[in-house]
C-alpha cells in the first residue's frame, strides 16, 4: 500500500474544519497561533469537545503550503498533554 499526500494535500478544503480541544484554552492558543500566522478564523460553533469553523465564507485558501504548515505543524494541538 503507498500513501499519495499529494492526493490529499494542495486541494482545497470545502465546508468546515472540525477540531477537537478537551480544554478552551486549547482553542483559543489555536485560533490565536492561525491568526499570526495570517489565517483568520471564523468563530467556531461548539458541541462537546468539538469545535466547527465554518471556512465556507472566508477568503482562507486552504491549499497553500503557507495553511499547511500552519494547520500541521506550527498551530497544531497536541495529541495528548
């Protein structure tokens, strides 16, 4: 079996982006990390630990590699505390 990111990564994302943060603080380091890094989230809906961000009337161009890194690698929560 061999994975193909390149199927996945560089399209854009349609309709919303769900994230799950056990802690508000959570979301609020995430959505402060992709406002500085040039991604300004939309105010997310909440049910439990989820949290839906509704992209669909932004202007955020979720197939840049600028979204990727952030999304990924610089903003991304951790796994476990």
């Amino acid at each position: 079996m061999t994975c193909r990111l390149d199927l996945f990564i560089g399209h854009p994302l349609t309709g919303d982006l769900v994230m799950s943060f056990p802690f508000e603080s959570g979301l609020i380091t995430f959505v402060a990390c992709m406002r500085n890094a040039g991604f300004d989230l939309p105010a997310a809906t909440r049910s439990g630990d989820e949290y839906r961000f509704d992209l669909g009337g932004t202007n955020i161009d979720t197939s840049t590699e600028a979204w990727n890194r952030a999304i990924f690698l610089t903003c991304s929560p951790p796994f476990s505390d």
